[in-house]
C-alpha cells in the first residue's frame, strides 16, 4: 500500500474517531449529571450542577427518601415485570411469526409479511384512545398486563420485519437435513433456528426493552393506581407544580438506569458472541 | 432389504410440469447414479424420494411400500446434502448424534455408532470441532458420517462433491465408491458430471426435461446409447454427429449420404431419410479417408491427442489419437471409420438397430 493512502486511512480512522468520541459526550453528558447530581445535596446541585460531588456536598437524600419514603421498591418491580414479560413474548412470538413467513412458502406469504410490517410505520400513540377504550372494555384498567399487551403490539412489528430478513439468510438444506434426521418442526425452531439467529434476537432485544422501560405515555393512561405505576411514573411525584424534588427525582432516575443497564450488558455479550462466531468462519 | 420402485412420478409446480412420468426399477445395494443437465428434474427427483417435496402423481415404494405420505425420517433414508447442512452451532459429534438423540436411541448405541463412523471417515481428532473450522472436503465427510450413522435402508446424495476442488473430487469419489463396497446399502446419487456417474454406478439414469432418457450400466449407455441425447452426453469429449441422408437402401444395409454402409437389420429407413450419424472421437483412426478436411486446432495431452477436423461440408470433428500425434494445425488429414462402431439416429434422434 502507498504511503499516501496509508495516511489517508489513518487520517480519516481519527477523523471517525473524533466525530464519535463527540457523540459521545454529548449523549453521556446528561447521564453523567443525573448520576453525579443524585448523589449532591439539594445545596451542591443548585450551587454548582456541573461538579462532582465533594465531601462537603455529598449527600444521600435522595436515595433515603426514595427508598425510605415511597413505594420505589413497587414501581421498581412493576417496570421490571412489564418489561421482561414484554421482551419474552415479544421475542417467542415475534421469532416464531418470522420464522413461519421466511421459512414456509405458502400462499398470501407476501401480504402477511406486508400486513405485519405496517405496525412499523403507524406510531402506535395514535390509536391511544381506542386502546384505552379496549382496555376499559376488557376491564384491564389499572393492570400491569394492559401494558404489556400493549408493548407487544408495539414492539411486535419490527421484531418480525427484522428476525424475518435474518432468517431468510438461514440455509433451506439446514431445514431438510433436520427434517430427514426426524426432527420435528417445533424442534427445528427451537434447536436449530434460535440458536442461530440468537445475535439478531439480542439486537431485536435491545432495540424492545428501551422505549418499553423508558414509556411515559401508556403508564400515564392505563395505569394510574399508585399499585401499578411503573418507574417513569412513579418519578412524577416527586416533579411537582411549584416545587420539584430534584434529589429524589435524579436519585430515582439513577436507580432506574441500573436494571436496563444489566439487562443490556446480557444481551451485548450475546451480540458480541453472536458476531465473533460469524467471524472465526 | 430395500428394493426400490418409482412408478409414473410426475412432479408440477402449479402449472408447470418438471418431471412427465418417471419410471425407476432400483435392486437392494445398487449403486444408482441420476445424471442430467442441470434443470433436468434429477434433483427434484431426489427430493422427492427423500420426502421433502410433494409427489403430484405416481408412487414411490421401498421395500414394496409405497412412501407418498411417509415422513422422510421414517422412510429409511439418510441424505447427504451439496451445501453439507451441517448444523453450524453443533460440534461435528453433536451434528452426527442429532438425529439419533431425536430418535431416542440409548446413549451407548448412539456413541458406538458415531465413534464407528467417525473411524471410517477419519473423523476421530475433529469430533469436538464445529463445521465453520473444517475444510471442505472434511465438512463433506462428517455430513457422510451423519448419514451412516442414521444406518439407512438407502442413501441419497444430491451432487455431493460440487462443492470441492478438483483434486478432492476425485478422492472423494473413491472414498464413497469403497464406502458402497463395504456398507452395501442402496445409493441414488445425483450429478451432472458424467465421469462420477460413469466411475461410480451400477445403473445410470440419464435425465433430460423431466424425462428419463435412457437407464442402463455405464457400459450400456457408453456402447448402446438410445438416443442423440445420451450419446452426446456420456462420453468426453463428445461424440461426434454429422448429419446426412439416406442415399440408398438393400435390405438390411443402409447407404447413406457420407458414402458408408451400415448393416442395421430391422431398420425402417427410406432413401431420402434424414438421418444422424455418431461415432466417438476414440473410434476414428487418424489414418484412413472416408471422411477428410483440414485441420483447426490439435490439443496434445501426452497419452492422447485431439485433432479438431472441419470437413469440406462445415462440420466440425474431433479424433482422439492415442499417444503425440504428428499432425499440425492447416494440414489436410483424413480419418477411418469403423463401421463396427458407427451409430446412426433417425430424424427424431431414436438409435436404428
């Protein structure tokens, strides 16, 4: 390779480097201050938001009240509840539509997959009041499993649009070697498919439990009982008209990170994994 | 035992029709070659015996049984693959026990079977590797082993050693030759390369459009070829077809246009009758003049030369001299022809007597 080029590759990795470097303060600046503020004195964050905090403003309040004060441990479950029970039967139902569209050929194949795939481009707000009136006529108001009915609908179409492109890369011969060793079509599913496709289904994953963890809106409408709310509303009490309690809302703010944090970290190991496998080939 | 029988198979994908009535007579341990063009049928044929495409019409029997609506794991079938199919995630043990562990064979008698197959194949140091860390020709061996160990009444291979480079073809082809000698089952085995079909069947069956050709010993196909279609396609290089007429005929000998005399008793030619003529580059002797022109290209191979001939009519014909020949490109050469070893096809490419 010339000397020029040489330069020019380098030149423009630093280049790349630099402009996401960038991207990432700013999108890690927030974070930082939610995080490094909950653990300030209400003095310390209003005097000073950008410091870290020192001996002299480090404080816990925010966490004592939090914990101490509120039914935290409650939303903290709730959310937990709705959103691994979303990711579940998203992805079983999701991963088990896709494989049905990509690797049987029937009739009307095409315009399921299309019909599928509207819920991409229809936000899903939109129909907020015919589902609320869906969920007062199933007398599902102020449950846990209205919100996880409606993150499924929501998350369902793009986990099929993409689980469906991954498995059609998926070898057909793989499927009638199984078939000719007698394995049944559940187990082909499940012992051969979602093994495979276990770095798309971690993607698929990550890209579901986010805004499903981080929703305001249907929490706001289908589950206002101080029994179900979920941690992005549970946060709202402490945000008030006049007065905001903002030790308790960073401290609330910072514990909600922690549960989707390790719950990614599951599903990047997989990702991870999912990608070396592919390139040992 | 595991005779098998294809009766009237007809395959269509909606109004398309493949495959237009096959007939197929396989004896217990025969080893049974497809052979075609690609586009054929010969594939789908496969499949359909294997259970994993619908039969539109027809049946298909094993061991006097007919197998139209059995599952391919019940059939008694284990099939090896072009692209291999070995299950990615699964070491070469793991994708060779699969299918036994889904039968619910006991442990034992499934680590028995696979640590035999994996000695024949010489597969014992990679048993706990994964497919992605074979080479071609060993990702081709475990797929073998994971058909021997389903212990089969009959295997399929669909153009199994496509996918390999021309020195492994042939040891491949070897190896699968003696792994017929020593397990003794069935085979059907499906390729478009007439030297694998030739080196390895008892029985070919050549295909062309859906219909099948011709069935016979390599021999039979090579010597007795039924029609143009097979006596052009067995046999390399090629057989040469000059076409012509029938200029005169005297009981059972025919004259025709080129100035030879056959003997084809029972023939049904009219002078005037447009015919075919074929004869095998190896059966022409470069000495000789019934047939002569001028030389376009000579290709010499040490134990065999081709001499490309354009006669005075436009016709191409090529002479396999054994050893180095001495004719060189523009020369003026003629050819002898064997009368013995002459076939002639009628206008609709039928082989008369």
């Amino acid at each position: 390779m010339s000397r020029k080029s040489l330069v020019d590759k380098s030149l423009s990795a630093t280049l790349v480097h630099g402009i996401l470097i960038c991207y990432s303060i700013l999108a890690l600046w927030p974070i930082f201050l939610v995080v490094s503020n909950s653990f300030k004195s209400r003095k310390g964050i209003f005097n000073d938001p950008m410091a870290v905090p020192t001996a002299e403003t480090f404080s816990t309040i925010g966490f004592d009240k939090v914990l101490g004060r509120s039914n935290f441990d409650v939303y903290f479950l709730n959310s937990i509840t709705v959103t691994v029970m979303t990711l579940g039967i998203t992805l079983l139902i999701g991963a088990m539509a896709a494989w049905a569209l990509a690797g049987y050929k029937y009739r009307l194949n095409t315009l399921l997959a299309f019909y599928l795939a509207i819920g991409i481009m229809v936000p899903i707000r939109l129909g907020t009041v015919s589902i609320l009136k869906l969920v007062v006529a199933m007398g599902l108001m102020n449950s846990l499993t209205a919100l996880i009915l409606v993150y499924i609908a929501m998350s369902l179409p793009l986990t099929i649009f993409i689980l469906n492109e991954f498995m059609q890369q998926i070898p057909n011969d793989l499927k009638e070697a199984a078939r000719c060793d007698g394995v049944s079509e559940y187990r082909i599913f499940f012992q051969i498919i979602l093994p495979l496709t276990k770095p798309a289904i971690a993607t698929v994953g990550v890209f579901t439990m986010v805004p499903v963890w981080n929703d305001l809106w249907f929490p706001l409408i289908l589950t206002a009982d101080d029994s179900v709310r979920t941690v992005t509303l549970g946060v709202q009490q402490f945000v008030g008209q006049y007065v905001t309690d903002w030790n308790s809302v960073l401290a609330s703010l910072t514990l909600a990170i922690v549960p989707v944090f390790i719950l990614y970290i599951i599903f990047s190991r997989q990702l991870i994994r999912g990608i070396t496998a592919g390139a040992v080939k | 035992m595991a005779d098998m029988k294809l009766e009237g198979i007809y395959k269509s994908y909606g109004d398309v029709e493949v495959l237009h009535g096959v007939d197929i007579d396989i004896v217990d341990g025969e080893f049974v070659v497809f052979v075609g063009p690609s586009g054929c049928g010969k594939s789908t044929l496969l499949r359909m015996i294997a259970g994993l495409e619908d039969i539109s019409g027809g049946d298909i029997s094993i061991a006097g049984e007919i197998v139209n609506n059995t599952p391919p794991a019940k059939r008694g079938i284990a099939m090896v693959f072009q692209s291999y199919a070995l299950y990615p995630h699964m070491s070469v043990r793991k994708n060779m026990a699969f299918g036994l562990s889904i039968a619910k064979l006991g442990k034992a008698e499934i680590n028995n079977r696979v640590d035999a197959a994996a000695n024949k194949l010489q597969l014992t140091e990679l048993m706990d590797r994964r497919p992605a860390q074979l080479s071609g020709g060993q990702r081709q061996r475990v797929a073998i082993g994971r058909a021997i160990v389903r212990e089969p009444r009959v295997f399929l291979f669909d153009e199994p050693l496509s996918n390999l480079d021309a020195a492994l073809r042939v040891n491949t082809r070897l190896e699968i030759a003696k792994l017929h000698q020593d397990l003794k089952n069935t085979v059907i085995y499906v390729t478009h390369d007439q030297v694998e079909a030739m080196t390895l069947a008892d029985k070919i069956v050549v295909m062309n459009d859906g219909n099948v050709e011709q069935i016979g010993s390599p021999m039979d196909l090579y010597h007795r070829p039924a029609n143009l279609f097979v006596a052009g396609f067995i046999g390399s290089p090629k057989m040469n077809f000059l076409s012509g007429s029938v200029s005169g005929v005297d009981g059972d000998n025919v004259t025709l246009s080129h100035g030879v005399t056959l003997n084809r008793p029972g023939h049904s030619c009219a002078s005037g009758d447009a015919i075919t003529l074929g004869v095998r580059p190896e059966h022409l002797q470069a000495s000789g003049s019934d047939l002569s022109g001028s030389v376009d290209v000579v290709e010499r191979l040490g134990d065999v030369s081709y001499i490309y001939l354009i006669l005075p009519d436009g016709e191409r014909l090529v002479i396999a001299e054994p050893g180095t020949t001495e004719v060189a490109a523009g020369d003026q050469a003629g050819c002898g022809l064997d009368v013995t070893r002459v076939h002639l096809f009628d206008g609709n490419g039928q082989v008369i007597g």
